[in-house]
C-alpha cells in the first residue's frame, strides 16, 4: 500500500516523515526522487522551486513501490501521484502556519502565497480531483506534537484505514482566515 503524506509546505510533512522512519516505516521523499533520477522539467525562479515531472515520478513510484506492504510518500506533491492507495493530507490553522513559515525565513510573497493555500484547501482541492474522498484522511495538526500526528497515522494504518471516516474531508475550514490581514 502507498500511502500519501501531503499538505501545504510547513505543515509538518517533513517532521512526521522522520519520525515514521524512525518507528521503522520505510518512507520516500519525493523531492530527493525526482531530483535524483532527474524527474524534473525546470525551475520555477519566482518560487524557487523545482518543476517535478510528476508523470514520471509516479512511473517511477508504481514500479518500485506497488509491491511493497506499506510505503510513505511524503511531501506536497504526493497527492497528485495516481498510484496512491490511500493520503493524509496536513492541514494547520494559518496563524501556525505563518509563525512556522517565518521561523524558516521564507520570503513574505512565498508565506503568503502557502497561506492563501491552506486556507483556500488547494492541497485537499487536487487531491479530491484525483482520488477518491474515501481515501483521504484530512487531520487537523494545529497543536498536535510530531508524536500525537505519528500516532493518529500509524493508528489508521495498523486498522486498515477502517477509521478513515473520524478524519473524512470537509470538517476543517479555514475560510473565515481570508477576511484576515495575514
């Protein structure tokens, strides 16, 4: 099974894929994947960021991966990968977000560019376009350890995703956020 780690850039991706390999779940960083085998169609310089061939990087996931019990795939383009069983989609109350984003010094345009994101549900939005809305776990990680959201994952795995429906899409909204100055 293949399973998604995904959300907007700073909600915690990164922190719960380290935490997954420790408690010794094999997890893939996308970003180092597509990078590594040159899955990528050139750079972004106003976002500095990569343009990820994510055909190619899906290919690539699907034939290395499909066989294996359970794989991660973490980060915030995992979600628009077809050969996904089943994703997790991050989500983090703006306000965190900002203090999180700023912490790592990311330019202003980029902050506010990741907030309107988040609380526009543009990761939840492409994820739906794609996968079933029985697959996806939304989890609200606003003041939740790295240990708290590692738990809530490893527990939906361990029951099959048969408790999908506690985390099913659509409970979290942060659209009252946009009327704020950010």
């Amino acid at each position: 099974m293949i399973i998604a780690i995904t959300g907007t850039p700073g909600t915690g991706k990164t922190s719960v894929a380290k935490k997954l390999v420790r408690e010794g779940y094999i997890v893939l960083d996308l970003n180092r994947i597509a990078c590594e085998n040159d899955f990528l169609l050139g750079r972004d310089e106003k976002r500095k960021s990569n343009i990820v061939d994510i055909d190619k990087l899906n290919l690539f996931i699907k034939k290395n991966y499909s066989n294996f019990d359970i794989v991660f795939v973490e980060g915030h383009l995992s979600h628009l990968l077809r050969c996904v069983d089943k994703l997790i989609v991050l989500r983090l109350e703006p306000s965190q977000l900002e203090k999180y984003l700023k912490k790592k010094r990311w330019n202003e345009k980029k902050i506010k560019e990741n907030l309107e994101s988040e609380i526009l549900d543009i990761v939840l939005c492409e994820s739906v376009e794609i996968h079933s809305k029985d697959n996806i776990a939304e989890l609200n990680v606003t003041n939740k350890s790295v240990d708290e959201i590692v738990s809530i994952i490893i527990d939906l795995v361990t029951d099959g995703f048969k408790n999908l429906q506690k985390y099913k899409i659509g409970n979290i909204d942060w659209s009252e956020e946009i009327l704020k100055d950010f």
